[in-house]
C-alpha cells in the first residue's frame, strides 16, 4: 500500500523542497514569498500572486548564524538564518514574519538587515485575542498587509481574488482533515515517513498541484482495503514544530503508528477553514481568533489543554509523545499543564527534546523504543 503513485511524489517533492521550488518558479515566474508561523494568512499572498512558503529550515551544523544569534536561540531560528546566510534560500523574493515569539521577531531584524530581499513585512498580530479591539486591531492590521503587498505585487488584490485563494486553501485544509482522519481510522494505511511527507509538501507546494495529488490519495486510501502491516502502538505527537524526516523514520523503525498530531507543522496547520461569506478580510482574521491558541497567543475563551485532550482522546492514542524543541520557552511553558491532563487520565507519555537537524538519535531511539514497548505490555 505504501508505493502508490500520489504518496510517492509527495515523498519525492519532501525530499529536496529546494528542487521543486526553483523549478516552480523558472516555470511559472512567480515571486515567492517564505513566511514563518501558521498565524500567517498565506490566502493574501498567493492572491496578489505570489507562491506563498514555509521556512522549515533543518541543519546539522550552525556556523554564519552564531555571529548573529544568542547560543540559546531555537535552532529553527538558527538554522533557518544560517540557510538564508549560505544563499540557500535565494529563490525567495522577500519574508512575512508574523508576530509570535521573542526569537522569531528579532530574527525578522536580523533578517532584514543581512539577507535584504526585495520584500519584507513584520505582522504585528494581537497576543491576546478575545477582545472586540483585537479584533479591529486584527482586522486593520491584515488590511495594512493587503496594501503592501498590492505595491510589491503592483496591481490591486480583490476582494474576489480573496476569496478564490480562501477556496483554494480551505479545500488544502479538507483534503489533509480527511486523511488525518482516516489515519486515526485505519492506523497503518500510511506510514510515519509518508505523514512527514504530506505536511511536509502542504508547507511549501502550490495549493493547485498539492490539491489533485491529497484527492488522489484520499482515493486511494478509501479503495485500498487493509493496512500494508500491523499498525502497533498508536502514537500522538505533541510539539510546536518537527521538520524532522528522521523522527518520524524512528517512530516507524520503533513499529508504532501516528494517529493524530497536536504540531504547527500539522493539525494546527490545517484544523480551521475560512468562511467565504462577507468581507474576506474579516474571515481571515476571525479564523485567526477562532483558532486554538498556541503558547504565543491568549484566548480565555478557548482552553488549549481542554482541546488537547480532547483531541488526544478521541484518537484512540495509547501514549503521547511530546517533541520539545530545545530553547522554545513558549511550548516549554505549556508542558507541565498538558502532561497534568494526561496524567488525570492515565495517558502515557514521553517528552523528548529535539533541535532542527541533529538529532541524538541513539539515546532518543532507545527512549522512544522503551516507551513503544511498555504500550504493548
């Protein structure tokens, strides 16, 4: 079940982002434009036509970034502004840095100062989030956003262009929920590796050819009858980000299945749509209110341990592993509280601490194959 033809060319883009991103642009010669965050309306920027995509930058070494960056800066910090220092990312036509963590808005000064693409453009999303002056606030600044990038992209953005964006995005998000869902259903039909795959690609690829590839899978995920193995242990990952191919080789290798996920590298990605009724702007910004909170952001109205565990639960997990990325103080804060509600519930879990590139896969393979183990007893 595994070789089939949409999950293998997802594979394939996974695997060299870079490759496909060049070719995409000589072909089509459209700008692109990285952004960091799921927070970023990526709808506004392929509608004034710029492709929009990810920085998930993965290293094993750091050497140009360290002139710049404090020893205790997340390594998606750093590995990201080393990869754009070694010209890695010179396909860019400029950055969206949207408003998160401490790291992540002095890097955009840092960034602005020594990459110096064409475009660059802070986002100054509200912290809290459940206020009528957030709101407003939200909404103003996303049409700040919209006027910036009409004078980069030198024509005007319709609220028509919107809305065929928000179509094209929220189908994105339809396909990617229904194979998730099908994932928890049938644990097994696909493997770590080719989950890595499909968010991977989501993160970077044109939603017009990521689309028919997520639709053809799905298809064949429906007609495909029983899984290719034993589906073992069922996994949740829990984390901020995991650009990590290797950890998800591991859980594979480790015999277990993912059934769900709590990332900004998947659920949180994908988890809500945007309405396509009344001003595009306005539903823009309301799906950021909507969304569940990250540590960056405050919504009392929305409890994130509360959903957590929902989520956790309905997936049939049988333990849950945290992904930690090292120096990432917002998630760090969140930890205690999550695990407390999985412990109020007799839900295993692991916590492993993970930077962007190196991994210390021999101590964090035994950990994690321990931890499989005690879910089979």
């Amino acid at each position: 079940m595994e070789k089939i033809g949409a999950l293998e060319a997802l594979k394939e883009y996974a695997a060299d982002p870079s490759a496909y991103l060049k070719k995409r642009k000589t072909k089509s010669g459209k700008k692109i434009l990285g952004y960091f965050c799921t927070n970023t309306p990526e709808e506004m920027i392929h509608a004034a036509g710029f492709l929009p995509v990810r920085i998930l930058s993965s290293r094993d070494t750091i050497s140009l970034a360290s002139r710049h960056l404090q020893s205790y800066s997340c390594s998606l910090v750093q590995s990201s502004l080393e990869s754009g220092l070694r010209g890695e990312l010179a396909y860019l036509d400029g950055t969206v840095f949207p408003h998160t963590c401490d790291s992540i808005q002095r890097l955009s000064d840092i960034w602005a100062e020594n990459l110096r693409f064409p475009f660059h453009w802070d986002l100054v999303l509200p912290v809290k989030l459940h206020t009528e002056s957030a709101r407003a606030y939200l909404i103003h600044e996303l049409r700040r956003f919209r006027k910036g990038l009409e004078e980069f992209a030198g024509r005007p953005v319709s609220d028509g262009d919107l809305r065929k964006a928000i179509s094209l995005f929220n189908e994105n998000r339809s396909w990617l929920k229904e194979i998730s869902r099908y994932q928890a259903q049938y644990p097994g039909r696909i493997l770590p590796s080719g989950l890595y795959a499909l968010i991977k690609t989501a993160n970077f690829m044109a939603k017009e050819e990521h689309n028919p590839l997520l639709k053809e899978l799905a298809a064949q995920l429906q007609d495909g009858g029983r899984p290719s193995r034993s589906a073992g242990p069922r996994l949740f990952l829990a984390g901020s980000v995991c650009d990590q191919p290797k950890m998800y080789d591991l859980v594979e290798s480790c015999g277990a299945s993912l059934v769900g996920d709590d990332l900004c590298t998947g659920w949180r990605y994908f988890a809500e749509d945007v309405s396509l009724e009344g001003d595009p702007i306005v539903a823009l910004a309301d799906r950021l209110i909507r969304k569940v909170p990250c540590p960056c952001k405050f919504n009392p109205d929305i409890d994130p341990a509360d959903r957590f565990l929902q989520r956790v639960k309905a997936s049939g997990t049988q333990g849950v592993v945290f992904l930690l990325l090292k120096f990432c103080d917002p998630h760090a804060f969140d930890y205690p509280h999550l695990k407390e509600k999985l412990d109020q519930e007799r839900i295993p879990s692991l916590l492993l601490e993970i930077e962007s590139g190196g991994l210390p896969l021999g101590g964090m393979e035994t950990r994690l194959r321990a931890f499989v183990e005690t879910l089979s007893l």
